[in-house]
C-alpha cells in the first residue's frame, strides 16, 4: 500500500479536519448572506450622482494642487489658514495611490475592487489558523497515541514516514486553499456583477491581488509547516498550542509593554507578527520615535519592513523547525 496515499486517507478521516472545513464553510456562507443583505445594483441615477461627486473632489484636488504650485513658485500669497504641504505632489489627484472613483460615492454597494482585498485577507486568516491547527493536530495526535509507532512497524524508515506525514499535510493543504479562495473569490466577483458593482479592476488590480494571494497561499503552508515541527518536537498537539499562546503572551504583549517602556528604538523590528504583516501587504511602515530631531524641520519619521525580510525571517523559522523536528524525530524514543 503507497505511503503517501495512506497519509492522505488518515488526513481526511480526522475528524477535526473534517470540522475545520465545516467551519470554513460556514464563514463562507455567513460572509456571501452578509454581503447579499447589505448590497444592491445602483441604480443609473446612484452611478450619475457619484460620478458628479467623484468629479467634483478631483476638481477640488486639482484646484488644490495648482494654488500649491503657485504659491511655491511665489505667485500667490498664502492666507493664514492655508495648508501648504512639504511636496505639492500630496494634493495631486493623478498620484493618488487609489484614484477617485464613482464607487467611492456609492453607499450601500458591494464594490468588488474594493473589498476584494480585505476579503482575501480574512480567508487567509482563517486558511493560516486552519493550517497550523491541522499541522498541530495531525502529526501530534499520531504521536500521542502510538499511530506513529505503528506505521513504522510497517515502513521501518523513520524520516520516510514523517516526510510522507509533512508532504501530505502540505499538499493537502495547497489544494484545499486553492479551491477555497477560487470559490470564495469567484462568488464575491459575481456578487459585484449581479448585485453590487465591479469598479475598476484593471492590470494592476488583479496584479496586486493576484501577489496578496500567492504570498497568502505561502504563508498558509509556513503555519501548516510550523504547527507540525512544533508538535512534532513536543509529541503532542497542546505542545504547538502553549508555544503559540506562550509566544504571544511573552514576546508579543509582554516584551512589546516593556520595550515601550524603555523606549527602545523600532521595537517592531523584534517581532514575528512585524514580519508576517511585511510577507502578506508587501511592505510595512512603522513609526521610529528617534528618527528626527526637533527643529529640524520636515522628517518622515518611519521605516519599512519589507516582504524580503518577511520571507527570511519565516523561512528560517519555518526551515529551523522542520530540521530540528526530523533530527529528533530520528534520535529519540517514541515509545
């Protein structure tokens, strides 16, 4: 009997698999009600009115932007109550990072470019949550109960059988995240068809959308990956659990109060949660209290994380844990 597909038969009987994605999709039906129940086509007249509202903030904008420019070049006096910004290019309506649109003006429509994004983001919350729990319980449940000892009476070769559990788990957990945010993702875009209204999806839209989601998948089998070293190095799935709640309670809560406290300079930087945020958005800003001086005039003030740095820090995470769990898993006594 193949290994692997063994591996795929015990993954899909476990029950707690089988009531995560319940679960999943019962968010997925709350989250389409919600939506159907809060949305509707505009009408011709709702479109019109938003146009002239988007038409008139742009004008706006450029009135704006040109008084700037005038006023720098010394052409107009400014009144004492006048904005002038560092960089004219901030009131510019051609370089907003998210142009005005008619669908900034529709209330009570579901825009699908618009939302789209935050939706993902909340499916890949609930794919990583389902990854790492499902990691945790898979091999962690083997363990406790003696599982393990049997498949190895049969194929004697202990990193055989841990790579064919960890295979598994994250080719399982590869196709069910793909089919998962194709469904979730394709019903919200004929929601925004039907019953609301598509907005601006061009190039770079379903460029940008299409890079969220990739990292997203990858950050999914990182969780699925992590959660599995974990509780293989501790033979039990409350293992991978306490070290989560222990991380977040310590580190992320305790260590963040106290670097506050002494005034540490770009704490973020010491963060695990710092650079999961990077890997998913892309990039991340942060404030650096130190950073400028005072009188010294304009000064940004903050720093970026980057989704290289993301990448790093959970790959090696992820890559030391693995290591660390099939070098243990090959030593130890699991009787």
């Amino acid at each position: 009997m193949n290994l692997v597909r063994a591996e795929v038969e015990r993954l899909a009987a476990r029950r707690f698999v089988q009531l995560m994605v319940v679960l999943l999709l019962i968010a997925f039906a709350v989250t389409v009600a919600t939506t159907l129940a809060g949305s509707h086509r505009p009408t011709s007249e709702e479109l019109s009115r938003a146009r002239a509202q988007a038409a008139e903030e742009v004008a706006t904008l450029e009135a704006a932007h040109n008084r700037c420019l005038r006023i720098k070049a010394g052409e107009v006096v400014p009144d004492e109550d006048d904005y002038i910004p560092r960089n004219c290019a901030e009131v510019d309506p051609a370089l907003r990072s998210e142009p005005i649109t008619a669908a900034n003006y529709l209330v009570g429509v579901f825009v699908f470019a618009q939302k789209a994004k935050p939706l993902l983001y909340f499916l890949i919350a609930f794919l990583v949550l389902f990854g790492f729990l499902v990691g945790a319980s898979y091999i962690g449940a083997d363990l406790n109960s003696g599982g393990v000892v049997n498949l190895l009476l049969w194929r004697p070769r202990r990193w055989a059988v841990l790579g064919a559990k960890l295979g598994t788990l994250l080719g399982a957990l590869l196709g069910l995240s793909a089919l998962a945010s194709a469904a979730y993702m394709g019903v919200f875009w004929l929601i925004g068809q039907a019953a609301g209204f598509p907005g601006g999806m061009d190039g770079e839209f379903w460029a940008s959308l299409g890079a969220t989601y990739g990292r997203g998948l990858g950050l999914v089998l990182l969780a699925g990956a992590l959660g599995f070293a974990i509780a293989t190095l501790g033979r039990h799935t409350a293992a991978a659990l306490g070290t989560v709640a222990a991380y977040l309670v310590v580190w992320e809560l305790g260590a963040r109060l106290v670097l506050d406290i002494v005034e540490a300079a770009q704490p973020e930087r010491w963060m695990l949660s710092s650079y999961v945020a990077a890997w998913l958005s892309g990039e991340v800003r942060f404030w650096d209290r130190f950073a400028c001086d005072a009188g010294s005039g304009f000064c940004d003030g903050t720093y970026a994380i980057g989704w290289p740095a993301g990448l790093a820090v959970l790959l090696t995470l992820a890559v030391g844990l693995v290591a660390a769990a099939f070098t243990t898993f090959r030593r130890r006594d699991l009787i």
